[in-house]
C-alpha cells in the first residue's frame, strides 16, 4: 500500500501468459482504467515495473497496478479488481492467462 496525493494506493501485481514476449501494452492499460473506472472501482491508477519473462516455458508480461479509489477506498478489493477484469483478455490475440494478486 503506498499514499501520495491524498489517496491510498493498493498494489496488484498482473502476469499474463503470452504467445510472444511484451514489455508494455497502452491499449490493454487503456482498457483496464475503463473498466475499473466504469465498475466505481478506483478513481486513480498507475502501472510499474512493466516486464517480459519466462517461467516454465511459458512467456510471462507482468507489471504493477497502484490503484485507488479516493470516494470509496473499500472498493479496492482483489475480488472487485477481478471481476471488473474478467474476460479482458478476450480483446487481446495472442494473450491467455490472466493471474492478479494483492502485493
């Protein structure tokens, strides 16, 4: 959890499985915002640490989301972040697992 600009941060950390390796997707971050902002889940939202790896044979794109929600800070929840998530990855070829976890 991090508090700058008078709203508290939560940190999720996002792995997605790739067909080719990716450091940075915009348009995926684009639509993430969209639909966390369009759940009322957060009103404020960062990436970091964008990075390409492997595990296991398989390429990983994983990064940090800071988000917050200065409104209503409760509705940052793992379960609230993966619901207005699901099935985000149904946009985006070659992209297939989508793992998120509260840091």
């Amino acid at each position: 959890m991090c508090t700058s600009c008078n709203a508290t941060f939560t940190i999720f950390s996002v792995e997605i499985v790739t067909k080719e390796p990716v450091s940075t997707n915009t348009e995926l971050y684009k639509e993430m915002a969209h639909r966390l902002f369009q759940n009322k889940v957060i009103s404020n939202i960062n990436v970091s640490k964008n990075q390409a790896y492997t595990v296991n044979d398989r390429q990983i794109f994983g990064f940090d989301l800071h988000l917050a929600n200065t409104n209503d800070p409760l509705t940052v929840t793992l379960a609230n972040v993966e619901n207005a998530l699901n099935g985000i990855l149904d946009k985006f070829e070659d992209y297939y697992e989508l793992k998120i976890e509260l840091k």
